[in-house]
C-alpha cells in the first residue's frame, strides 16, 4: 500500500490560490463586519481611539497573522498537513506533557467552531435593521444556521467549487468599499505607524477592553494554519497578500468613516454597512451573508478534521466518521455536527445578537493561539533553529498573547464564560478518554511469545478440540513482536481453547505523519501464527477488515500462505476457510486500589464509552465475523479474601 500523493492543488496553482480563498480566510475575511463596531461598542466616537485602533488591528494582522502564522507556522507541516494535531504529531515523542497543549488547543479550537456561525452569519443578516428595521433578524439567522448543518450529511463538493469564486468577489467588495470610502479621511494611513498603537494602549482608560475587541481581527488565524492541507503553503502565502490589503483597505476606509463621524455616538450603528452606498446596501448584505455561511462551513468542515485526527491519536472516543463524496479530505461526523449546532443554538439563545456575541468571541481562540506558541517552541527546537531565535520567538508572542488573554479575560463576565465553559467541557471530554486509556494500559501484562510457540502449534493439530475457526485474527496492542498480551494467551488457551488453522496478531501503529498506509507481515511460527503491523497515518481510517483482506490477497497471490478450508469437502472443492475476529473489552473489575482522580477519570471515561462506537465498529470490522470477549484487567487476589473453613 502507498502513502497518498500531495494534490496538484498544492502546488502554486490559480486553482490554488482560489481554492484557498475559499477554504483558508472564511473566518478573519468576515471579521470586518464587527471588529470595528466591537471596538468602538455602541459608545462616543473618539477621534484619538480611531487611528489607535485602526494602528492595532493593521498590526495585529501583521505581527499574528502574517508573520507567526503564515510565514513561521506554516512551516510546521507534517506531509503537507497543518492545524495543532498535525503539529502535536510533530513533536509529541518529546515530551508526554506535550498532550496537555494539545488538548486544550484542540478543544478551544472546537468551542471557536460553535461561536463563528454564530457572530458572523447574526452580523451579517443585522444589515437588514439598516433598511427594514422592523424586519426580525434572529429567526432568519437561526433558519439559515440549520439549513447549513442539516446539508452537512450530504457532502459539500458541489457547494465546495464556488467558495473560492464567491469569497474572491467578497474580498474584492469590501477591498474597492474600503479604498473608496478612504478619499474622505485619507489622515486614516498614519495608522500604520506603530507609534499610535502603542500610545492608546498604554493611555486608553479601558485598554483591556480595548484588546479583546482588537483580537478579533486575527481569530482566523489558526483556522488558515488548520486547513493548510487542502491548498499547501505556497497558495496560502500568495493569496494572503490580496486577503490583507483587502481587509486593511476595509478596515481603513471604515475608520474613515469614523473620522467623518467624530464625537458623535455609534450606537446600533456598524460602520462596514454605513460607508456603503445607500443603493448597494442590500448587495452588500447578501455578499456578506454568503461570505459568512463560507466561514462558518469552513469551521464546521474543520472540527470534523480536527475530531477524526482526535479519534486516531485516541484523545477522542471512537465515534462514526461518513465520507459522503469521493472528494479526499470530505468527511462527516454526526455526532459533532449535533454537538456544533446544539452549541450554536445555546450561543444564539442566551445572546441573541452579535454586538452581545462579540464578548464571548475570542477567549477561547486566543488560548489555541498560546497552545499553538508552545507546540511550535518545541518545533523550531526539533529543527534545530538556534535557541536564541526560539528564545525571541517565545518572549515575543507569549507577551502578546498573554496581553490579548488579559484583554479577553476582561470579558469573561460579559459572554466569555459560555464559550470558557463550552471549551472545558470538551477538554474534560479529550482529557477523561486519553487518561483512561493510559489507565487501562497500566494494568495491561504482556508475555513472551516464544514461550507459547509449542502449545499454540500443538493446539492448531490437536483434533480433540474442536475446530473454533480457521483462521483466528485478535487485535493487539503489543508494540514488541516478541510480545503477546496475557489476555491474548488467556483467550486462545484457558478460557475456553480456540482450536484454529491458522492464528494472526494484528496490531496498528498510528504514525507522526498524516496519509501513512503500509504493513509488515511476520510469519512467527510459518503458516500457523502471523503477525501483521499496519503503520497508518493520523488521518487514515483505520477499516482494519477491509485492511486485513487485502494483505491476505496479497499473500495467497504471492504463494507465503495457503487459506483452503481443511475441511474435507471444502478442500477437495478449494474453498477459502472461515475468518474469525476476536476483539478483547478490557475492562478495570476494582477501582478501590486508584487514585481519587484516576477514579473520576474513569467515571466519565464510562459516560463517554455509551456514546462511542464499539470496538468492532471503531475498527471497521463486520460484525457478522466477530467475537466479543470481556476480560478483567485488575483481577483481585485471592490472598486478600479471609476465609475460615467449619468441620
């Protein structure tokens, strides 16, 4: 089996560039329809916060955006493939506690997906108010975000191929609204000096407040790194630079605007909508709300990645992933496409509208953007970048960061503690399913293999027991091909002897990298116990049935095993024996011996098991060819029961 190849997509392509357009900048290209409205928050316009302002988002774009994401983090590519699984993959053998940024990164990144529908499509449709301000905006919102989840099930290629064509007229909109708003306060461009950035934060009375609202302009920043893999780095780069002179000139001609406006209160007021033309308003609104749905599908598209890239490194349960187009990297989760949209509607129902939204926006990004900053310090290490370069890097954007952190923070009572919360529960979620199974692996024992060549030969011949199956496949965990685990051995020869042909040992390691597909076959004992490993990518689907029958094909082809039943009758007419999949429930019998907190992990690890997939599904194996054994992992010892025996 080959690794798959990159996509001509990836290479510097126009398809590239507009793909990417449509599948990287959804998230920061609608950003301007309520940075600037956040920022100045329904209050006096004052002249002196508008150029302070405007200095911050054109540099937040430049020292976040375009310098730590794209020009440094985009270089963190494992095969072609960004977002902070791929880059916890990079560089998780480490350290262990590596797991912990990831986790955290991976959950807020995932809360961020349940608010960007949210505030973009509600900003967008509250256009409306400037025209037909009796029109009610909340149920069209609603309407427009459930018509947007329920198409999920069905792919979204055909929708896919005019995302980049849309978003190009989107970005070009607002690039020519903003350019030609600009003649009326060209004074807008001494806002590139840094100089007017730094003076309003250190002078403007609410300057954390201030922040957070800043910190929107960039949210879509780890959204551009996460979806790398659909255009490759060079695409990105490139149409980056359209994307930002568009936003500036937006953001720009909006402050423009601001300046006409001076000392005058913004109110209900949001200055994308006020500089356009009276006439191209409704135009305006419906570029806008297309541009939003695009963002928000982008999200939606992007948890279902993050979610089947959680499941492979087993920090989410195994849950059912569709794949509803031939299109590669199209894929559905039901269960977090539910999960989104139930968020979604939360976030809508307690603030109703986006100027109330924006409070709760960015908290949890700005703590993926941190998590990201660690990841990548380990990185550029791993790559050898000089310490003292790593050193800059890290005292540069944690200062940042951590600034647009206390910024948000701010905030925390105004909306940011749904989305904290939201995001917690998740971390809870990841964090319950990863500790457990290191729990369970404690308790796993593992035997040497040759010890038991002998009995397993003799049992594959001994005609007194009955004949279990031909061929006997269990799944193992033992990363040693010299090993077994005992509850492997326990199964074929104690429980209840499993007299079989042929036995196999399957085991699948998941690989640092993501499009992995290859195997090694080892006879162990010839034509009577094979062991396969199948080396598999973090976003490969592990069908381990489908798997296991075409390396089976590959040998009989290759003439390295026989699978003719040896029963007489089947023999004599050369028919295949029967394939039987043992998949062992480890279970923990005594919790009394953990720790409190081992305890509790294990409790909610039991909550999440009845909402994940079964072994046998989890693996895509066909059940009709499988039997499920429970075994005790932790079984008491009868030394610790006090038994007095009477005459």
């Amino acid at each position: 089996m080959k690794t798959h190849k990159h996509h001509d997509t990836h290479k510097l392509s126009f398809a590239g560039l507009l793909i990417s357009l449509g599948i990287i900048f959804g998230d920061i290209g609608t950003s301007p329809l309520y940075v600037i409205k956040a920022i100045f928050n329904k209050g006096t316009i004052e002249e002196n916060l508008i150029l302070g302002s405007l200095s911050c988002v054109f540099w937040t774009l430049t020292l976040q955006t375009t310098i730590k994401y794209v020009w440094i983090t985009l270089n963190a590519d494992n095969k072609g493939e960004g977002g902070i699984l791929s880059l916890y993959s990079l560089v998780r053998k480490k350290a262990k506690w590596l797991i912990i940024p990831a986790i955290v990164g991976a959950s807020t990144l995932l809360a961020d997906g349940m608010i960007t529908p949210a505030i973009t499509i509600s900003s967008a449709i509250e256009g409306l108010a400037i025209r037909h301000p009796q029109v009610p905006t909340l149920p069209i919102v609603v309407i427009i975000i459930t018509i947007l989840f329920v198409i999920q099930r069905f792919g979204t290629s055909i929708v896919g191929r005019i995302f980049g064509p849309m978003m190009f007229i989107w970005f070009s909109t607002i690039g020519i609204l903003g350019a030609l708003y600009i003649k009326h306060a060209p004074e807008v461009f001494y806002a590139i000096n840094p100089y007017y950035a730094i003076s309003t934060i250190i002078s403007h009375p609410n300057a954390l407040f201030l922040i957070g609202a800043i910190f929107l302009c960039t949210t879509g920043a780890e959204a551009l790194y996460s979806d790398m893999g659909h255009c490759g780095k060079s695409n990105i780069r490139i149409s980056w630079i359209f994307v930002k002179v568009t936003l500036v000139l937006n953001y720009f001609g909006q402050g423009a605007w601001l300046m006409q406006h001076a000392g005058t209160q913004m109110g209900e007021k949001n200055p994308f909508y006020a500089m356009m033309p009276e006439g191209f308003v409704v135009y305006g609104i419906a570029i806008a709300t297309m541009a939003a749905i695009i963002a928000s599908q982008a999200m939606i598209s992007g948890s279902f990645t993050l979610i089947s890239e959680a499941v492979r490194l087993n920090i989410w349960p195994k849950v059912s992933i569709r794949y509803p187009s031939d299109q590669k990297g199209q894929l559905y989760v039901p269960s977090i496409n539910l999960i989104l949209y139930v968020g979604c509607m939360l976030i809508i129902a307690v603030f109703k509208e986006s100027s109330n939204m924006e409070a709760a926006y960015g908290l949890a990004i700005n703590l993926t953007f941190i998590m990201t900053t660690i990841l990548m310090c380990v990185f550029l290490a791993r790559v050898h970048i000089s310490k003292i370069w790593i050193v800059i890097f890290a005292v540069f954007y944690f200062t940042i960061e951590i600034a647009f952190l206390a910024g948000n923070l701010v905030k925390l009572t105004h909306g940011g503690w749904l989305t904290l919360l939201l995001a917690s529960t998740l971390f809870i979620a990841m964090f319950s399913w990863y500790g457990a199974r290191k729990i369970k692996n404690s308790f796993v024992r593992f035997n040497h293999i040759r010890d038991y060549f002998p009995i397993i030969s003799e049992l594959s011949e001994d005609k007194s027991v009955p004949l279990f199956s031909s061929h006997l496949v269990y799944l193992t965990s033992a990363n040693n091909k010299n090993e077994i685990e005992s509850k492997i051995i326990y199964s074929i020869i104690n429980k209840k002897p499993k007299r079989a042909d042929v036995y196999w040992l399957v085991h699948v390691d998941v690989m640092d990298n993501p499009h992995t597909r290859e195997f090694v076959v080892e006879q162990l004992i010839p034509n009577k116990l094979i062991r396969i490993d199948f080396k598999l990518g973090f976003r490969e689907e592990q069908r381990i049935s489908l798997l296991f029958r075409k390396v089976v094909e590959d040998m009989v082809e290759k003439g390295e095993i026989d699978i003719t039943s040896n029963y007489e009758t089947l023999k004599k007419h050369k028919i295949a024996g029967d394939f039987n999949f043992v998949v062992l429930e480890k279970m923990i019998a005594k919790t009394h011996d953990l720790k409190w907190h081992e305890k509790i992990i294990l409790e909610i690890y039991k909550i999440l098991k009845r909402f994940s997939l079964s072994e046998e599904k989890g693996f895509g194996l066909d059940s009709s060819f499988v039997t499920l054994e429970r075994v005790p992992l932790n079984i008491p010892n009868t030394k610790e029961v006090k038994l007095k025996r009477l005459n």
